[in-house]
DNA sequence: TCTCCCTTGTTCAGGGATTGAACGTACACC
DNA sequence: GGTGTACGTTCAATCCCTGAACAAGGGAGA
C-alpha cells in the first residue's frame, strides 16, 4: 500500500504542494523543474489540486498560469503558558499574526484555572481581531515542562503540580471545540527561532530558553528531538552540583537552581528588593555591578550545561531565549568561556552561541508554528 | 526522475533486497507479507533479482522458494585500533569471519608503525584464510579518538599526537589499493551491537566504550550522528570534575581521567601492582574488595555522564562496551543508582542500561559492518 | 493410505500513473 | 508584421501494481 501507485500519486501531489507552498507562487514550467516531474504531470496533478481547493491558479500574462497556494482560510490560536505569565496570540494560516495579549500568571495554579484564563484570552481576541471562533482551526499550546508525546500529559508531576494528571490539549480542546496541540514551551520557542528567528533555515540546532526556569529543545534534521519518553533536551535539569539546592525536579543542584531567573532574584533580593528577571537585565545593562555578577555566574553554569550538550551533540548552533537571553553578551560570553574550557576543542569550536530573536515572543510564534505548519513532527 | 515508475519499482526491489539481507531467507509470501507489497509484485520482481544475481532460490519443499541474499563474492577487512592493542577481521561480505587476529600494540606510537603493523596482519590473515588480496573489496579502519567527517583526519591532534596530521584512510588504502573507511572506535562499537548485539533492530542508541579510555557514539533513527564537526557522543571527556586531573584533551577533570580504564589500573597499582584492565575485572567478579570498589566508583562516575546524556537525548537504551563493561553488575548498577539520582525521573525510568554483547570484538565487527552495509551513513 | 484444506507461487486482465511527442496559443523581439 | 520561443494541454504508449483465478504441493486427521 505504501508503495501503491496511489502512494506515487500523493508522493507527488504533496510534493507539488509544498513546492508551491514554498515558493509562494510558480508557473507550471517552473514547477515542472524545480520538481523533476514532467510537464505533463504537473499539468495534471495541478489540476486535481485547484479542484480539491488546495492551490489558486491565476493568470500570468501568455499561456502562463501562476499557481499560488490556496488562501488558507480561518485562523490559528498560539497559547503559551510561562512559569509567570500566559500570551496568547491569534493569527492567520499564512503567519500574519492578527493580535496577542500576555498577562501576568502563576503557572502553579490549578489547570482549570489556567485553561479558562487562555479562554477568555482567546475570546477577547477574537472580538478585537473581528474574527468568529468557528474561524479558528487549530490550537496550539506551550506549557513550562516535559510533555508525554504518546499520552499528552506532563511527563513529570511534580514540575508542574498544579497540572499533574491532566490533559491539556484535550480539555482545552473540548472548551473551544477544536483541535490542540500540546508541546513544551521550549520546543515551541526552538521551532519559532527555526522558523522565523536566529536559526531560520537550521536543521541542526539546540535551543535554551532561560526564563524563570530554564527548559531546552532539539532540532535533528529539522524535527524536534524528543528521545524515548518526550523527556530530550531537559538541560534545566541537568546535574551542576550534586550537593545543591533542591529542585523542583526533585532531584538537586539541577541547572535551574542555578541559572534559572528565579534564583538570580532570589540572589539579588538582598540588595536590590523584589525585582523581575527583566527589571534584573536592565539594571546590568546599567551598569549595576552586582546584576551582572550574578547573570555572569548564571553564564557560566549554563556553560557547564552547554559543554556537555557540546561533548554530547556537537552542535554548530545554539540559541539561547527566555527573559535572561536579553542580557546578550553579559550572559553569553561568560558561556562561551566556560564552553572552550569544558568542551572538547573541536565541539567548542564549532558551536556558535547567539542569542534568540523572537525575546519573550518565541512561546506563542512557536505554537502557531507547531499548528501552521502541521508536519513539523516528532522524529521518534 | 526520482518519482517515476520505474523509480517506484526500483524503490520496491531495494526494499525487497534489503529485507532479505535482514532476514537471511524468506520464502515468497513472507517476503509479501513483510513488505506489504502484493504476492503478484513479490512474484516479478524476485525473478528480475535472481536474473540479475541479486539473490538466490532455492527449493524448499511444496511450492515454497526461499529467498535468500546471493552470495557476495570478495571479502571485507576490519582493523580496529584500541588504546593498547590492534585487532584485524577477515569476513565474507554475508558477514561470517573467516579469520581474526589481536595483537598488543601501543596506539601512542606514529601512524606509519601503525598501519604497518595493520597491513602485516592483514596479509597473515589472508594467507590463513587463502584469500588473495585482490579479493579484498573494502576496509574499515577503526581509532580511538574523534574523526573530522569532512576531511577524514583526527578532529583533536592532542589525542592521538602520532597521528596527529595523517590522514590514515588515505594511507592504508595507497598501500593496500583499497577504499578504507576510517571511524571513531566507538561509533564502530554502536553499528556492531546495533547490527549484532545487545542493540539489535534498534534504532536510538547510546553506546559507551570504557576501554583504556571512555568513548561513546550515538545512533538516531539508526544513522551514527555525528554533530557538525564529527564530535558528537565525546562523552569521555565530558566534565565532571571541574579541578580534576589534566586529561590528554587539554581539558580537566573529564570523565576518561575518573572513570577511564587508565584511571583504574593506576588506582590499584600501590596495592595490586601493574594489572590489565580484564584483569582489574576479573579480580572484582572473584571478591577483590579493592577492585570491586574502583569499578563502582568508576561506575557513579560514568552514571553523572549518563545521566546528563538522559536529559539530553532521553535514550531508551544505552550499551556498555570496552573491556570494563565485562564487570557486568559491579560497573552497571552504580551507574544505574546515580541515574536515578541525578536525571530527570521521566528519563530515569525510561532507559534501560545493558552491557553489550559483543565484547572485545566490537570494534573491529563494526569495522566490518561499516563497509559490509555501505549505506549506514552519517545523519547529517 | 486417502481426502480435504490450506498455503504457495504464477499468470493474466484491469486500472493507475508518468512520460514523450505533438499541438495550439500568446508574448517578445526584430 | 513576421518569426521564434516558452508555456500549458492532450493523447497514445509504456510501465507498474493489484486482485482474482489457478495449479501444485504438504499436512492433519480419519
């Protein structure tokens, strides 16, 4: 069946689609080419695209028909729950995004709560935007922890206690009477940063986002990573000290616990007062001495991290996100210190270390992503 | 091209071939069954193999052909360097070894000893086995010691300093006028026991090689990966120790130089005297407290790599080889409690940590398979 | 030993898919 | 205005997979 004419035919029928899709707007000659197939097949297979509503076809001037890709009708909805926040964002098929909203919010409420927070959200969104909630085609949503990819639900309860035993995708889904995709925030900020950001185009690419905690992510070949149980990439919670603080994870002296922006404001509570992971990068880029003391220690163990994902994947790419990322240099060189101190020489020297594009954005654009461009899968 | 029909039945006769290569012998229904293709298909294209000497039949009671992969002509060739020895295999191309042959070697000295050395137990191989040279159809060469997929030469000159500069893919095929294949030893390590082994039918893998030194290599989706420079599984040199003991790396406190078999042999010197590492190992499975200790502690130590590589890749299994993993029990179960401590508990219980099959003959297996299936290529 | 039933492999007609060649058309350039 | 070129469509030819029908052989049970 697999290998079916059928099969030939839809083979070739999508990859028309995502030539088209691609490049926006073709001729059929110019399709013919790029995808090897014979005009005559093109030709054909054109014409059951536009008959099933899949591809536009207008005139170009002569013979020429430009085959433009069907205006995607209704729209999509990103949520993205931070450990201190939740944004929401709604937006066209094509990526144009009509509009977003971000409130402050305790992630270690329950998830009854949390869930209709992003509803009305949602709904006030819709009405600012003029758009009707049967518009809305799918749901995709960000949470600040390990997602089970066979059951959906949170691969470890005690990160995010609030949500244990729940499953997201499906009661939010049944609220909106949609579709949802469920994903890691990490995961979502390294498909944003692939698709539209800092490593637009990479393939091969390893995300930190350094927020209240610190969460990351793998592209291999394009496609998210996520080992055998959804657990790949948990760098937060890799082992720094193992005579640390306790962490969430349960387990101590996890990255987190010392990188994580909650432990920076635990550090300069003393000094500074209560103060935010951005109210703390702007007092560094200030000049206050003793922010950019502690975002230089946060640098330097996630170096430690960072080395080891270095010795481990060698990655040529590394983008760091979340609040902290915003620090620049002030956190990353010290990473890049202590990577060519730690890390075999040849890794260290191949991996590049930049901070993200997206900043604070990159939770929501990546669950648009993850529902715009639906084949982005696992490769497990 | 790549889409047409004859592509189709060339997609299906591959797909044909290689699952009789899996399996050995198949009659035709299975082959059907297994491949989802239609009995009619199996029929016609299983002539068009035989017609082309791809495969042979033979009669196997009733109606039943069974299909089995056709006899290649020529043999292959494995050599694998270790730290301390250099071991060569002769194997028909269906992978039965004809003759094999270890001797102690010092993989300190120059590359041109080194080779040299290979290519005389190459010749008394064949010699033994009354092969002619020219039957010779390929070579894996393994080292120990990261190789720059690009260019074929060592990634770090500071761990193989007689090699440092060489190219010995290049130099053992002008002396033998045969296409040689060079690799990581412990890349070759994981294709044997993911092709013979503890790994088998596997698809993501972790293996680590705790020989003299402590190598590793990752396979995702059943392809070696490599990283962007060819650095990628370095786990041996990952950082544990951040004021420890120089290592050849440059670096301090790397894994090798705490968990390494080097390591162990100087620790018991003072109360043991010069001992091998199998002999380390057989003295512990005998009661030796002293030695049943080193391997434990050895074993804590590589369990913080194996931990930080869990919330990294989350692997499902993880294979243990190299001479120290004949410890079995005493190295495993310390690396599995510090596991279960240090990684992400949803990781923790998903990987399974076994010792592999192959023992010291890994490497130079995986040489062999390295040039026996060509197309077990690298993921990027 | 014999019969029935199942499995196996082959053959053949039928339906799909791709291709190369031929053809009509419209623009661009001289 | 004429010619050339590129483009998209159509059609017969070719190739491939599949389902059904069929012959052949083995195994279980009586």
């Amino acid at each position: 069946m697999a290998n079916s004419l059928t099969a030939l035919r839809e083979t070739n029928r999508r990859l028309i689609t995502e030539t088209v899709r691609k490049s926006g707007a073709l001729t059929q000659a110019q399709l013919a080419r790029q995808t090897g197939l014979s005009p005559a097949t093109v030709s054909t297979i054109v014409r059951e695209l536009r008959d099933a509503g899949l591809v536009e076809i207008s005139q170009a001037g002569g013979r020429r028909h430009l085959i433009s890709p069907a205006r995607e009708t209704g729209v999509v909805v990103g949520v993205d729950f931070g450990h201190s926040h939740l944004r929401v964002a709604l937006a066209e098929r094509s990526h144009r995004v009509l509009a977003e909203e971000a409130i402050p919010f305790d992630v270690g409420a329950r998830a009854p709560e949390g869930l209709s927070a992003a509803e009305r959200l949602i709904i006030g969104l819709l009405e600012r935007a003029g758009v009707s909630g049967t518009e809305i085609k799918a749901v995709g949503l960000g949470l600040p922890g390990p997602i089970d990819p066979q059951t959906g639900i949170m691969g470890s309860s005690t990160i995010l206690p609030g949500w244990a035993g729940v499953d997201p995708a499906a009661e939010l889904g049944r609220r909106l009477g949609v579709p949802v995709v469920v994903d890691n925030d990490a995961n979502l900020g390294a498909l944003a940063e692939a698709t539209w950001g800092a490593a637009k185009g990479r393939r091969e690419v390893a995300y930190m986002k350094i927020g209240t905690g610190v969460g990351a992510s793998i592209l291999i070949n394009g496609l998210l990573y996520r080992g055998a149980t959804g657990a790949a990439g948990e760098l937060g919670h890799i082992t720094i000290d193992e005579n640390g603080r306790l962490c969430r994870c349960g387990n101590r002296g996890c990255l987190e616990t010392l990188a994580g922006g909650q432990q920076l404001i635990d550090l300069v509570r003393p000094t500074h007062g209560q103060v935010t992971v951005s109210r703390l990068v702007e007092l560094a880029h200030g000049g206050d001495i003793g922010c950019r003391r502690v975002i230089a220690d946060a640098g330097r163990h996630l170096g430690v991290a960072v080395a080891s994902l270095c010795n481990i994947l060698n990655p040529g790419l590394v983008v760091i996100g979340g609040a902290l990322a915003e620090a620049g240099p002030l956190l990353i060189d010290p990473i890049m210190a202590v990577v060519g101190r730690l890390a075999i020489p040849s890794a260290a020297r191949a991996v590049n270390v930049v901070k993200g594009e997206l900043g604070e954005r990159a939770g929501v654009l990546g669950a648009l992503a993850r529902v715009q461009s639906p084949n982005v899968e696992s490769a497990l």
